[in-house]
C-alpha cells in the first residue's frame, strides 16, 4: 500500500518525483503590437519558467520576458497559434509549422503540470530568506496529514475492489442457481457482500471529502501568505524607490546649501576647503575622452587667493564673473513691471490618455487629432522662442574675448532652453502652416524674433533672432515625434546656428532627445538625453555635452549634464558640469594626466582645475506656476495680446487662446475647424499644383517670410529673407494668408 501511495503524483509528499522533461529551446513568433505585428523571437523552457530573447545571444545577458506556467492557462488556436495567459496578460505565439506546434504545446503542458505539483512542495522564496522553524513544522504535520490520508484512500480502494469482485462471483452465482433450494442462502449472501460494498464505498467518499478539506483549507492558507509575501515585496519595492528619491534630494540639497545643514558659518578658509571637498569625478563619456576633474591646491590656490588678476591670467573678462543674479534679477523685474505675470488657473478636467493613445502606438504624434486637453496654451512657435529666456548668456559671450570662454557660454545656452521643461509634459498646439510668431524684446533685451511655420508634414519651423547686443541666432527644426506605448519621444531635427558679429564666431549645435515617460500609468515626467556637439566653425573648438538618462536608482545627480571644451588641436582646456533643469558651471584645467580604471582597458584623462564658476542658474517659477501649465515669467508673456502683430501670430490662434481662458469645449470646437480647413486648403493646393515633381514641400508652398538656402555649413535650410518688421512698421499685412 505504501509503494502505491508514493506512486500517487500529490503535491504534497516529500521526495516528490516528477516525469522528467529536457529544457525546450526554440524560435516562436510573439505578437508584440499593431505597428510591428508578429517578431521573432528565441524562446526557452526551462524549470516550470518560459523565457524569451530577441537573439540567442542575448540569453547570458538580457531576458525581455519570462511567463511563470504554474499559473498560466494554455490555450491553442488555429493556425499554428496558442495564447498563455498569466497575471492578467496574454501572450500570442505562433509557430512555424503545426509539427512544431505540438511540440510547443506538449512541452509547455508537461512544464504546467509539473510546476503546478511543485507549487507549494518548494519554497519559492528559498534563495531569499530562511522559513522559519514553526512554518516547517506546521508544514510538515500537513504533509503527514494528507498521507495518511491518502493511505486511508489507498486501503478504500482495495476494499472496494475486493468486495467488488465477490459481489459480482455472488451475483453469477446467483444466476446459476435462479430456481434451486439452495438460492435463498445465495440470496443471503449477496446481501452481506452488497452491505460491505456500500459501507466501504460510504468510507471511500468520506475519505476522499476528508482529503479535500484538508487540502482546500491549507491551500487557502497558503494562497493568503503568497499574496501577503507579494504585497509586502510590492510594498519594500516602492519604499526603496522612495528612498532613492530622498537620498538623491537630500544629497541635492547639501551641495547646493552645505552650511543649512551644518548649522556652522564658515570663515572664507573653510570656503576654500568645500570647494575642494566639492570637486566632481565623472565617469567616462561615451565616444568622448573620458576625464576626472580635481580642484587644483598649493601653489595655484595661493595664486588665486593673492589675487583675483592672476586666476584671469588666460584674458578672462569680468563678463565672465559676473554674477547673474544682478541681471537675471533686474531683467526678471523688469520683465515683471512691463508684462503680464499670470494667466487664469488651469481647469481640473480630467481625461483618461491612454484611452486616446491606445490607438496611435508608432504613428507621428503630428498626424494624431488630440484634444486640447493634453496642450498647453502655447505653439511649439512660442516654445522655440522661449529658448531665449536667458538671452543674457549670449550676450556676455558676445563680449568675452577668448572664444573658448565664449564657448563655454553657448553650451550653458544651449542647456538653458531645457530648464523650463522639467515640469511641462504638456504637448505645444501644432502650428498651421503659414502660422507665424514675432517676439520684440529691443526695449528689454536688445532682441527681436520672428518665427514661420515653413512645412507642415512633416512640420518643419524656422527662427531668426537679430540682437543689438552682438549676436544673430536662427535654426530651421523639424520635430519628429513617436508614440512608443509606453513613452512618448520628441527628436527635434536640424541645426541650431549663433554668430557673433565682433568676432564672426559662427556655432553650430543641434537639440537632444525629449521622452515623457508612464503614458499608461504613473505620473508623467520627461527626460532629456544624448549628445550636444558644439562647433564653433571659425575657430574649430568644440564642446561635446552629454545629457546623462535619469534612473532613481543611479547615483549620480538626477538630470546630470557633463562636457569638455577643446580647442581645434584636441586639447581641452574647461569642464562643464550642472543640471538641465538648475544650473551649469565651468572649471578651467590647468593640468591634466592619465590615470587608470577606464573601461575596455582605455585610461582616463585626469584634470586638475581650478575651483568652477557658476555660468548659468535656472529663474524661479512664478507663483501658482503649478497652476497655470507651470510657466516661466517669459512663458506667461508670450501670448499675452499685442497690437500690431501679423494676423497669422500665434497669438490671435482661437482654440490656443480659449483654451489660455479655461473654455476647453470651445477651444476644441474651434481646434476641428481648424484643422478640417488646413486639411481642405491641402487638398486644394494639390489639385492646383499637380504638374510639380512628386515629394516637392507641401506640394509647392513657399513661405513668406524664409526662404529655402544652402548656408556656409552646407546645410539645406529655411532662412530668413526679410521684410516682416518693415511691413509690421507699414502695417502692411497684404500679402499674409487668412489662416485662422
């Protein structure tokens, strides 16, 4: 009887032995979505657990999914196709040919089987922490219970049988006598042989009842500790992301405002001393030479504190020194005085994206009708020219006389146009073509801007930015935009241009990477990354900045920013470090050697600067900034109404400028006229201009203020032609399309 009950294939008996089943490997197609289809993918079974790679390859290092079969439910379709379903999620295979197929089935129902029996004979968490003396023992006396359970089953089951075949000899025998004078002791004994079967069925059903309970009860027991073990895992998790969090805060924190926490005022030697203790080490950068920077002592720092004349010994100007916080600050209240510092609070209307971006994974966001309650009540004309919010920047480069100085300046330019993104998730309204935006900031700011919407699809804007002060800026951007399920990617395409007229030092830098990430649960925040390489094509310096991705769990700075500076021979001569969102400050090396413990067997360069200088620091936001879309003060003024502008200005937009007033069902209504007339007036320009060569921009359209040129770069861009601020002094709007 014993040997029969360790035959019994329970989940429950030590020494548990299981059919044995190789580890399965093959290729399967996985449906992965709507814009990519079926993808192939390399599959392996393997203790209860179905993993899959995109490559063999990949399987030493990266697993892009693993499938527990314990819990899963196979289901095989037509075709060569089956479905598991696990924790809420389907996944839909298909193979090759139906051979290979039921191979895959087979496999994968041996592999349920067999991790079902092994559910709750193993202890899942065995590798990570101990069970405890008392679960051990509770679980052992449920084993022995269920045994001798089984053993009771056993016995049944032989009885069963036993009285069984006498009952049916009795039963023949009866027949055989059906009319003798011996049929009533046959009778009778029937009878007794009919009476033990029943009473022995009746035990075999309780036993059996028996069994269930037991099993049923523990198993609910077992089911709650398994969820409790995943809520409390769930939960250790988020605790330590938050822990992250804090500590990359608080670390933050010290750096910026060391003597807050210390609670002790330091004398001007215990200064000097921080800023050694704050020196950066940065790891290597990718495609770059990788360096280590360390605040430079002894003889230079007596140098720099005997004076302030010998630190500028390479020609630095008091530009250079300058402390912001007196211009930003004069120009922050100036700006405050003249124009408008608040816009009405945005309206708490709530709308499920995911229920709209369901259906738009891998298309172009520009081709996508959304409603105006994933905008902000600006054009991505106005974002383009709130990259000149902290204008200032070139104007101090304008005046530097060392174009590597200057260069370090237009890098913290070109990291400054990312402060004020940090909190705007928020889509910009897609300009319609011919849509313009001019910005006159000559009485403030020395500046004026003018913007064109110069293509459509795909959308394509150009900027031109004429200073007083010493400078010409002007880029032609296309945005490409994706939907990627579960992020959303912005890459801006084109080149960003800055000559200074004094020097007629001409720069050139193209944008980073924006992603906004949970677009399907969590809250939404964006991220910028990649490279800025910084050419200045006169002089051949160059500036690579490297935008590092922010992870909670790294612990480097949240939104790092690092780079170097060079001159045309390779030689670097500043370290740039910050943040996109906070600030950026330059060290000039004054020595530099090799070291060790770079990756791939490459050395690091390790330079020795002096103490860095703050180049740029982020403006605070306004008051209510969480309530009005989280503007900067110049984000608030720019569609603030003007007189005199163009009538295709962003600013006379209806749906933009309903939506800026809380009124976002007519703001809607007003964004569907719109673009039903662009989407008619594209129509009838492609009827009108059919003799044009296929692929020819917007089947012909030319805009009216840029003009298409090959520049000294060789780059194939809009430019500006001229003309716009002499008609707005004519008011002469004549040649200007009715686009709204």
């Amino acid at each position: 009887m014993n040997e029969l009950v360790k035959s019994l294939p329970s989940p429950t008996l030590p020494g548990l032995h299981l059919p044995s089943v190789d580890t399965h490997k093959g290729w399967l197609f996985k449906w992965t979505n709507y814009l990519k289809g079926y993808q192939r993918r390399w599959f392996v079974l393997s203790n209860g657990l179905l993993s899959y790679y995109r490559t063999q390859a990949e399987m030493a290092h990266t697993c892009r999914g693993t499938i527990p079969l314990a819990t899963a439910h196979i289901e095989v379709g037509d075709t060569c196709h089956l479905v598991l379903t696990s924790g809420g999620r389907s996944y839909h295979l298909k193979a090759t040919s139906e051979g290979e197929c039921q191979k895959w089935v087979s496999a994968l129902q041996q592999a349920k089987a067999n991790a079902t029996l092994l559910m709750h004979h193993s202890d899942d968490s065995g590798d990570e922490v101990p069970v405890p003396q008392e679960d051990r023992t509770l679980t052992q006396g449920v084993l022995k219970t269920l045994a001798s359970k089984l053993d009771d089953l056993s016995t049944c089951n032989e009885l069963i049988g036993k009285h069984g075949a006498a009952l049916q000899r009795s039963l023949s025998e009866l027949e055989d006598l059906r009319g003798s004078t011996d049929s009533t002791d046959k009778v009778k004994a029937v009878n007794e042989r009919a009476t033990l079967f029943r009473i022995t069925s009746n035990a075999m059903i309780n036993a059996c009842r028996d069994f269930v309970d037991v099993a049923e009860s523990h198993s609910r027991r077992w089911q709650k500790a398994l969820q409790h073990e995943r809520e409390q895992r769930h939960h250790l998790e988020e605790t330590i992301e938050q822990l992250a969090k804090q500590h990359n805060s608080l670390e933050r924190a010290w750096r910026e405002n060391p003597t807050s926490y210390t609670g002790v005022e330091r004398s001007q030697e215990g200064d000097a001393s921080d800023e050694n203790d704050e020196a950066e080490f940065f790891d290597a950068m990718e495609d770059s030479p990788a360096f280590i920077t360390v605040t430079a002592t002894g003889n230079i720092e007596h140098k720099r504190s005997g004076s302030n004349q010998s630190m500028m010994s390479g020609g630095m100007p008091n530009d250079w020194t300058h402390n912001e916080n007196d211009t930003s600050g004069a120009n922050h209240m100036q700006l405050r005085r003249t124009r408008r510092s608040r816009i009405p609070d945005k309206p708490n209307y709530s709308l499920n994206l995911w229920s709209i971006m369901k259906n738009c994974i891998g298309k172009d966001l520009s081709k996508i009708p959304m409603p105006v309650n994933f905008n902000e009540p600006l054009s991505m004309l106005q974002r383009l020219t709130e990259d000149l919010e902290y204008s200032e920047l070139l104007d101090r480069a304008a005046r530097c006389d060392s174009s590597l100085e200057q260069m370090c300046l237009v890098a913290a330019f070109s990291v400054s146009s990312y402060s004020t993104t940090v909190h705007r998730t928020a889509k910009p309204f897609n300009p319609l073509l011919g849509e313009t935006y001019e910005l006159d900031r000559l009485d403030e700011y020395g500046y004026r801007s003018i913007c064109e919407q110069v293509s459509h699809h795909p959308p394509a804007a150009a900027h031109h930015v004429t200073s007083q002060r010493g400078w010409t800026l002007w880029q032609h951007i296309t945005i490409d935009s994706k939907f990627r399920g579960k992020y959303i990617s912005v890459v801006p395409l084109g080149n960003i241009h800055l000559q200074f007229h004094s020097s007629g030092n001409h720069y050139v830098w193209s944008k980073v990477t924006s992603t906004v990430h949970n677009i399907i649960v969590g809250k939404l925040w964006i991220d910028q990354s990649g490279d800025i390489d910084i050419v200045n094509t006169t002089t051949k310096d160059t500036c690579r900045l490297k935008f590092s991705p922010y992870s909670y769990f790294s612990r480097e700075v949240p939104r790092k920013v690092t780079g170097v500076v060079e001159d045309r021979e390779g030689t670097a001569h500043y370290i740039l470090s910050g943040t996109w969102d906070d600030k950026m400050e330059s060290a000039k090396i004054v020595d530099s050697s090799q070291g060790c413990g770079g990756s791939e067997g490459k050395q690091k360069t390790v330079y020795q600067t002096l103490p860095p200088k703050l180049l740029w620091k982020k403006y605070p936001l306004p008051e209510n900034a969480e309530n009005m879309h989280f503007f900067s003060s110049l984000a608030l003024t720019l569609n603030e109404p003007e007189e005199g502008v163009a009538p295709t200005d962003s600013r006379l937009r209806p749906d933009q400028r309903l939506m800026e007033a809380g009124l976002w069902d007519e703001a809607n209504s007003q964004k569907q006229r719109l673009e039903e007339r662009q989407r008619l007036e594209r129509k009838r320009r492609a009827q009108a201009n059919q003799a044009l060569e296929e692929g020819q921009d917007i089947e012909g359209y030319q805009p009216l203020w840029f003009e298409k040129r090959t520049d000294e770069t060789g780059d194939n861009i809009f430019i500006y032609k001229g003309g716009y601020w002499e008609a707005k002094e004519r008011q002469d709007w004549s040649q200007c399309p009715q686009i709204f």
